[in-house]
C-alpha cells in the first residue's frame, strides 16, 4: 500500500511541467504575433513609402511652377 502512494506522488521538481507548458504557451503566442505583425509593418513600411514618393512629386511640382513663375 506504501509503494503505490509513492508512484503515485509527483516526482521532485513537478512543477517544471508547469513551467515548461507555459512557456510553450508564451512562445506559442509570440510566434503568432510575430507572424500577424511582420506582414503588417510590411503594409505599413510599404504606404509610408508610396506617401513618401507622392509627397516627392507634389514637391517637385510646387518647385518647378515656383520657379516658373520667376
């Protein structure tokens, strides 16, 4: 009777499952993250580029009717 409560007693150091299943857990939601955000900052990396060239344009439109006018 002894023997079968000491199998059935958690091993030393039982909470490691513990520790080790939430870190699964972390990993497991930062990888989501990781792969929702990296598309997204390439959206947003390629619109900040687009704004970039057509603000270039309207400036250079600006600069040369300005220097048109002169």
């Amino acid at each position: 009777m002894a023997e079968e409560f000491k199998s059935s007693a958690p091993a030393k150091g039982g909470n490691d499952v513990v520790k080790g299943d939430f870190a699964t857990i972390l990993i497991g939601v930062g990888t989501i993250l990781d792969n929702t955000l990296t598309p997204l900052s390439k959206v947003v990396a390629q619109t900040l580029d687009s704004m970039t060239t057509v603000a270039k344009q309207i400036l250079d439109g600006i600069n040369s009717s300005l220097a048109q006018k002169k």
